[in-house]
C-alpha cells in the first residue's frame, strides 16, 4: 500500500523518539530530524511507508554511529515478553479452542512496535486480548488452509512479539504435525523488528527452521529480499504474515493463502482494513 499524508508526520515522529531511545544530545538530535524532515520533503508517494523509511533509519543508525539503534529497547522488551510466557502458554494449553489461544497469543505480542502511533501496554494487551475477539477473524479459514497443508513461512514482526511467535509456532506443530514451519525474520536491524540474532538467542531454531529475508525494510518486500526468501515466498502452501510492516508491504497481494495477523496501530491501515485503531485482525487473503 502507498503513503498517505499522514506517514510523513509519524515518520518525522519516530525520528524524534530514535533521539529519545539512544538519548541523543540537542546537536544530533536537530541532525537526525532535520534531515528526516528534508527528505520527506521530496518523498514519493507511490512507495509504501516501510519502504520510504528504510534507507531514513539507516541514515540515522550512521549518524549515530550504532549498529542497532534500538538495542536496548529490544533486549527490555524481550525480557518484558519473557515474563509472560508462563502465563501464556498455561492459557494455551487449558483453553477450549487451542488454536483460537494461540492466534490470540501470537497477535498481541505485536502491540511491541516502537513505530507506531499509539504507545504499547503489553500488560493490559495480555490481560484483555482473550476476551477481545478479532474485528475481522478467518481463523476457521486459516485452520481449515494448515490442515490441507505441508509447509507453513511464518514472517516475523518485531523483537519481543518473537517470543509469542515462537510459543504459537510450538503449538501449531502439536494441531498440525505433518507442518514444516519456517520463521522468517528482517534482513538487517530496523527499527526493533527481529532479526537471525534474537531469533537464535531464543532458541526458535530448535523449533522450526529459521530464514533471514534479507530485507532491509520493516516488511517484507519480495523485489528486494534473498533468492532463497522468494522461492519459500511462492512455494509455501500457507503464510502468516505478523504486523502492521508486513501489511503495507505485501498489499496489494501477489499470492493466494496469506493471513495478516496484526493489531491495528495507524489511521492509514485502519481505513485500509476498515476497522477501529486497536482492533486485532486475523485476515486471509485467498
């Protein structure tokens, strides 16, 4: 999907808050959002949001001279995360409809996103979410799509929601044992979504095989990610696709038996989906 108007401010918003994560100094700070100002000046509009802002955050990362500039966000909200696991995976495996509790499980980790408008409460997230249905839900779809199948790619979102992930991906392999299941994750760091190295660090290669897209963006972007990410792309049988990122890179859609699975944080994709800010979507495209 392309930008709107009201990317270029959230955009120039989260070049404000990148300033307040790595607690940069006035000087840097007027470096940074000047020239993410700058170049939104000339954006092009015929690009979709993660897009636009890739090469912007890589150009922040080298003026502040950091590899990662969330890094510190990440490992907090990974710990963060952590803290529920228990509790979620004892919900799981007591719920009436397990597959329905591991959906919900794996969709409100993604409130985890340090690029959206709205600001994230993972506490109240976790306490509501499984009384909260899902504004648009296909969950019967996508469940009736993994019986029939044998491969499932799982792209990932951010760092922290991985974690979530990864105890749905366990439980997806107890309903559907005869899945292969892959776990896709960004080519580079951006913004706080997850990479090979916290997928590793938590162990998820020991539960599914593991893919580095090799996208720079916030989403996945076919025309830019690894050969090996493109043939997993076109063969998989079915494919989750996690978060707002991967929403507005993959629409309009190319393929057939994609589900977005996301909680929705922006204007822009609420009136794309056509529900509320703060609604959680399960939505397969066929």
């Amino acid at each position: 999907m392309n930008i709107q108007s009201e990317c270029i401010g959230c955009i120039i918003a989260q070049s404000e808050r990148v300033c307040e994560a790595i607690a940069a100094n006035d000087i840097l700070t007027n470096k940074i959002v000047s020239f993410v100002e700058a170049s939104l000046s000339t954006a092009d509009f015929t690009l979709s949001p993660p897009v636009l802002a890739a090469p912007l955050y890589e150009q922040m990362a080298l003026f502040a001279n950091k590899i990662d500039l969330y890094d510190t966000q990440k490992k907090h909200a990974t710990a963060q995360a952590q803290h529920y696991m228990p509790f979620l995976r004892e919900t799981i495996e007591h719920s009436n409809n397990p597959f329905m509790a591991l959906l919900k499980t794996a969709v409100v980790g993604n409130v985890i996103d340090l690029a959206a408008e709205v600001a994230f409460d993972l506490h109240s997230a976790i306490t509501s979410v499984f009384d909260t249905p899902f504004s648009h839900d296909d969950s019967v779809k996508l469940a009736e799509h993994l019986k029939n199948a044998k491969t499932l790619l799982y792209i990932g979102d951010n760092t922290g929601e991985h974690l979530f992930d990864a105890l749905a991906i366990e439980h997806l392999k107890i309903l559907y044992p005869h899945l292969e299941i892959t776990y896709m994750v960004r080519g580079n760091f951006i913004i706080n979504d997850v990479t090979l190295k916290e997928a590793q660090e938590a162990k998820m290669d020991q539960i599914c095989n593991l893919i580095n897209s090799g996208v720079n963006t916030p989403g996945f972007v076919y025309e830019r990610a690894s050969e090996e990410s493109k043939k997993l792309f076109d063969s998989a049988d079915v494919i989750i696709a996690k978060g707002m990122g991967n929403y507005e890179c993959m629409t309009p859609i190319t393929r057939k038996n994609i589900c977005f699975l996301l909680k929705i944080k922006c204007s822009v994709v609420s009136r794309s989906l056509g529900h509320e800010i703060g609604s959680i979507i399960c939505k397969m495209d066929n």
